[in-house]
C-alpha cells in the first residue's frame, strides 16, 4: 500500500513533499498541554493579552509531527473477533501524531497519538528505552496514546499473543510492529527538533453522541449486565482542547479528547473512526491546523447510533462541531512550569483458579464459573500456562502518569481501558483552580481497568472480557482495591509535583 504525507509545514521552513513510504512522516508546529479537566484552547492574538503573551507564551517551544502508519499490507484486523478474514483496503489513512512541548527550565513532553487498538507494553517499553538512549527524553517525558480504533492491525508482542496464530499471521504482526516501533521513535525525534516559540492555551465543550453501554439484564439466570445502550447511565461528555498557536497565525495545533469506544465502525478495512474523521475535518475545515485525538476513559461508552462509514463520520463531525464551539470559548492561557511524573502500582486479581478447577470445567464437571464467565478457549489457555510450569498473575504493574502545567492545567493519563467511573471521580476530586483532563487507554492498554462499583456488578468489562486478551493473560477479574490503589497513586503523583513546583525544582 502507498502511504500519503499530510499537508503540513516545517516549524521553520518549507518542506518539500516526502517520499511515499509504509511509515511516512511530517514535522511541524507542535501542541502540548496537559490538563486535568479540559483543553485549553486558543486564538492568542484574540485572546490573549500582550502581557500574558510576552510573559508566557513566550517561554514554551512546541512542535508537532505526523507519520502515515497504514499497513502497506492486507492484515488481520484487532477488536472484533468475529472477523474471519484479513482488512480489504483502506477507508481512511491510520496515523501517528507526536507534540512535544518545553517550558523555560528544559522540561519536556512529547503526546504520540495513535490510530492503533492498543500500545502493547512491549511496545512502550521499546520506544520508551530508544528515545531516552539517543534523545535524553525521560520516561515520564513520554505520553503514549491509543485511539482504539477497531479498524487497525492486530499488534501481537508477547508469546502468549503470537503462539494461537497461524505462522503467516505471526510473520506480519511482527513485521508491522517493528516498523511501527522505528517510525515512533523516528517521529519522537523529528518532533523534538523541531520545537520553536508558541504559545498555548485551554478550553472545552461538550459532544453527546456517547452513551453508556451497560444495561442491567432482567433475566436472572443471564449475565448481570448487558453491552446495550443505556441512556441512564453515567457518562463523561466533556470536550477537553488544548490548543497550541505560533506566530505564523496561519499555524495551529488542537489536542482534544473524548471519553467514548473508537468503534462505531464493522467494515473490515484500515480505519481510524470517529476520532478520524474528527481530525480529518478539523484539519481540513482549518487550513495550517494539525488535530491530534487524546482518548478518554471511555471503557464502558459507545457511540450510539453506530455501525456504518456514514455514522462513524456523523459522529466525527459532531466531536469535531465542539471542538469548534471550544475554540470560541473563553480562553485560559497555559502557563509554566511544566512538571511531569510517571510510576506504577501493583493491582490485585481475585483469586485465579486452580488446576483443578480448571481441568473440571473443561470435562465440564461442575465448577464455581458459569459459561459467560470462563470461556473453554480461556480456560485451556490458563490450564496450558500452568502445564508449562507458569504461575498465574497475582497481580498488575499498572503505571500512572501525571502532568502538572502550572496551576491552569493537570492531565492524568492512565493505563488500560479505563471505565468513565475514574474520569469522573478524579474530575470531583480534584477539582479547583487547575483544569483537570482524565485520559485512559495510555502506555499499556492490557485490558479493562474496572471501577469498584462494575466489579460489583459484573458483566463483560470487569470479567468475561479477560478470556479475549492474549497479550497479558488475565488470571480472572481484578479485586475491588484496583480503583483505590489507582486513585490515591494519582493523588500521591500530583501532590509530589505540586511540592515540586512550590520549591521550584
């Protein structure tokens, strides 16, 4: 497949069009800021005083770049198991974005957005070590974020994720990832050589078309919950944008996000969805602008209606429409100095079951799992790692991010596909002078990540889930203290940085 370079310029000069390669990339102005409840966005000749601007603006240097990351072959598409066949064509080009982003003290942060299901561990680790080696970037300089698009290859890392494939699709998956891996890398440094003076600003609105999709089920004998639209259940509909301008007035960076499930589309092509075409029309309908898509904690949101090309635009244009309205929102003007923190936390699983246990299910002997529990597939896969002389998981390394922009912006950014009920918690909790952005599917998209209240209740995201992912294998479900011990590492990562800023280190 031939890959296109996106209109864009170089930060500092005219580029001349790329060659057509798998892994095509573009360098231009760039956007970063972090939040924690909104973007912020921003005209700066309308918005922003000369003194705000001078004072501020002034001490960032940002730059953006975009690599085209399409397969250039026909691969078996990640998300929907049903697919029994490898992607026909391309609907829309996949894509990579970086923004990287310096205050006055040297502090860094690149945001790589992808058009990809997932960043497989393996994957951040890989990047995570290149660009430290040959950029100095510190780990917790580096934000890693996944659209979730199920439009996009599989990305299969890990021993348990590649042994239940067949040799050919073995031999692509692999091949892609490395690719995938180079042109990150390759993307982080062009990015970061190409930062100049800009400043940046905050904003948010609103977009409706995401609906919670978990309903209780009325039949007692069937699963507790349902994956069904329920238009009374909590959703996170906030339009967070943060926008980043230079002097060229022509030049522009939107970073947005949305907490809702990339996957209004069925077709069985290379696609980035919703959040695609979100970005599509903004660059389009705003000529010089780069739109880079930041997923929410959308673990338990769908966009509904959904299904069709048509609809997963529809739903694009109307993320795309707030953004807009964002746009023309009172601005907040992000303000230094820029801190950044990155740790983890281990998680526990409930028990996980036993060989016997295990071996009983499979001669369908009676056992404590019922069938939309423990899947037969699952259930062998965890009685052949146990055969192998492997132990189960106990527990997680979760990581948490954490970046502080002064005191107009905070984004959190975590792990795995997070459900809404951490966006809105950490929301209320922090809540105060700094705008707060809750973003989920970042570094390590292993699998759901419940709240206390959907383990309670069960269903597909707390439990039967878990017998679809091969790449971390999950024992069974987490144990309830996943959301405390997740929500107090937040707390414990922004109050460092907070005393940080205090002492001005």
């Amino acid at each position: 497949m031939t890959m296109t370079v996106n209109r864009s310029a170089d930060c500092r000069r005219p580029r001349t069009p790329a060659p057509r390669y798998l892994f095509c990339l573009r360098s231009g102005v760039w956007l970063c800021v972090v939040m924690a409840g909104g973007l912020l966005l921003a005209r700066p000749a309308d918005f922003l005083s000369p003194a705000m601007a001078d004072d501020d603006a002034g001490n960032w240097r940002a730059g953006v770049a975009v690599a085209v990351i399409t397969p250039a072959k026909s691969m078996m598409l990640a998300g929907f198991g049903s697919r029994t066949k490898p992607s026909e064509g391309t609907a829309t080009e996949l894509h990579a974005k970086a923004l990287a982003l310096k205050d006055s003290r040297g502090t860094r942060l690149v945001i790589v957005t992808t058009d990809l299901i997932r960043i497989p561990r393996p994957l951040r680790d890989r990047v995570e070590a290149r660009v430290k080696e040959r950029f100095q970037l510190p780990s917790a300089s580096l934000l890693m974020n996944a659209s979730h698009t199920h439009c996009g290859p599989e990305l299969r890392m890990t021993k348990t994720a590649l042994e239940e494939l067949s040799e050919e699709r073995q031999k692509l998956t692999i091949e892609y990832c490395r690719r995938l891996e180079n042109a990150l890398v390759k993307l982080v440094g062009d990015v970061l050589a190409d930062c100049t003076p800009a400043q940046l600003s905050y904003s948010h609105a609103r977009a409706g078309f995401a609906m919670n999709r978990r309903l209780k089920n009325l039949d007692p004998d069937g699963e507790p919950y349902l994956n069904h639209p329920n238009p009374d259940g909590p959703v996170d509909h906030d339009v967070p944008v943060l926008q980043v301008t230079w002097k060229d007035p022509a030049r522009r960076a939107i970073l947005f996000g949305y907490a809702c499930h990339n996957t209004t589309l069925y077709v069985n092509q290379y696609a980035g969805d919703y959040a695609g075409f979100a970005q599509s029309f903004l660059e389009r309908d705003h000529e010089g602008t780069t739109a880079l898509f930041l997923n929410g904690c959308g673990g338990d949101q769908n966009g509904f209606p959904r299904g069709t090309i048509e609809l997963s635009r529809r739903h694009g244009r109307t993320l795309a429409t707030a953004v807009e309205a964002a746009m023309q929102n009172r601005q907040v003007a992000v303000r230094g100095p820029l801190s950044v923190a990155l740790e983890h936390v281990h998680v526990e699983y409930q028990a996980p079951p036993t060989r016997a246990q295990l071996e009983d299910y499979l001669a369908e002997k009676p056992t404590p799992f019922k069938s939309y529990e423990l899947t037969r597939t699952h259930a062998a896969r965890l009685l052949r790692l146990i055969k192998r002389g492997e132990k189960l998981r106990t527990t997680y390394k979760y990581p948490v991010q954490a970046v502080r922009f002064g005191q107009q912006l905070v984004l959190v950014a975590l792990a795995g596909e997070t459900v809404v009920d951490y966006s809105l918690r950490l929301k209320r909790e922090l809540r105060g002078r700094a705008a707060v952005w809750v973003s989920g599917y970042n570094n390590d998209v292993f699998g759901y990540v419940p709240s206390r209240r959907l383990l309670g209740e069960g269903g597909y995201e707390p439990r039967r889930s878990m017998n679809y992912i091969t790449g971390v294998v999950q024992p069974g479900p987490f144990a309830p203290s996943i959301e405390e011990r997740i929500i107090g590492k937040v707390h414990q990562l922004l109050k460092s940085l907070s005393t940080e800023r205090r002492h001005g280190r």
